[in-house]
C-alpha cells in the first residue's frame, strides 16, 4: 500500500500561503526564497525521487499546472511534470498539465483506493491547505514533513484549520540555511 505524505512549507508562525512568488498578491509572497541550498534542494529531490504521484487541491494544482509545465531539461522537473497528478476537486472542470486526472467525487473512499492502486512510490500532497485538513480528518495521511523557516509573516493563511491530530515526531534535519525539517506520523 502507498503512504500519503504530507510536505509543506511553513514559516515560524504557521503560515504557508505564497511560500514561492505565485503572483497571488500576498504581502511576504515568496517568503521562502534566500533559504534554499544545495543540502535543501537534495532533501527536496530525494522526497520527489521517492514518489511516484501527487495528490493536489484545486488552488494548488491550478498553481502548479500554470508554472510547472515551462521548466524541463532536469531531473526534478522533468519527474514533477511527468508524474501522475490527482487532483481533488468538485469544480475543476478539465486538467490538462501532463498525466493529470480530477477526483470529483467520494473523495475519502477514492483517495484510499488511489493508496491500494500499484506503485511502489509515496503519494506527495504539497501545498493544497483544505485538501490537507480533510485527510487529516479522515485517518489517511501517514506522514507529515513540515519545512519549518526561520521566519515570522504574522499574517497569513495557517496549515491547519479545526483539525485536532496528535503527532509522533519521527525526525528531525537542520540545514544551514536555518530551515528544521520536521517528520511527524499521526498517532492512530
């Protein structure tokens, strides 16, 4: 069975939105920038190398399909595009970036189908807030990585949401840069 893994970027204070210049208008949109290194892009190239689909929230997928499909010619970009996408969403009427399909419906029960499907790889969920709040809610998660930078916003949308989860600490990485990666399994 493939694990969901949760990855997410988060400043000091909770806060994710706009973590990379998206155009969004967001105050401190692209906060994350400055932070990333060789050691960091490692981490992240090894997390995606480690997948074999995504699992994505309209918003984010929305976000994704507009900036992803231009960068090609390297091994990470060239295995984001490539890889199957699902995106959850009653709204999303056609997903066109490469290897993309839209759950619309029974998203619990599709989503833990999608777990049962072959693969030998986790299913990333990066970014997509509401998504996350839902398989949390739902026991479906079983693993979340927290980014965590070395930075207070005071504004912003925060990760979590009416959601109560209790969390073993797996891991934890430091990296130069100041950014604490943090893996977390959900305590069943």
């Amino acid at each position: 069975m493939r694990r969901i893994v949760v990855t997410e970027f988060v400043s000091l204070d909770g806060v994710f939105e706009a973590p990379g210049p998206d155009g969004s208008g967001f105050k401190y949109e692209g906060w994350t920038m400055g932070f990333n290194n060789e050691e960091f892009i490692k981490f992240k190239s090894e997390e995606l190398m480690s997948a074999d689909a995504q699992l994505l929230g309209r918003v984010t997928y929305e976000g994704f399909a507009q900036a992803w499909p231009e960068r090609t010619g390297d091994p990470f970009s060239d295995k984001f595009n490539a890889m199957p996408k699902y995106v959850v969403s009653s709204t999303l009427k056609k997903a066109e970036w490469n290897n993309s399909h839209i759950i619309k419906k029974d998203f619990a029960k599709e989503i833990a189908r999608l777990k049962e499907d072959e693969g030998e790889g986790d299913i990333l969920v990066n970014g997509s807030g509401q998504l996350v709040n839902f398989l949390f809610v739902e026991g479906l998660v079983e693993e979340l990585r927290l980014l965590v930078y070395p930075v207070v916003l005071g504004t912003g949308k925060r990760l979590f949401k009416n959601t109560h989860v209790k969390l073993k600490l797996i891991e934890s990485t430091s990296f130069q840069t100041g950014i604490l990666a943090l893996r977390y399994e959900p305590m069943r």
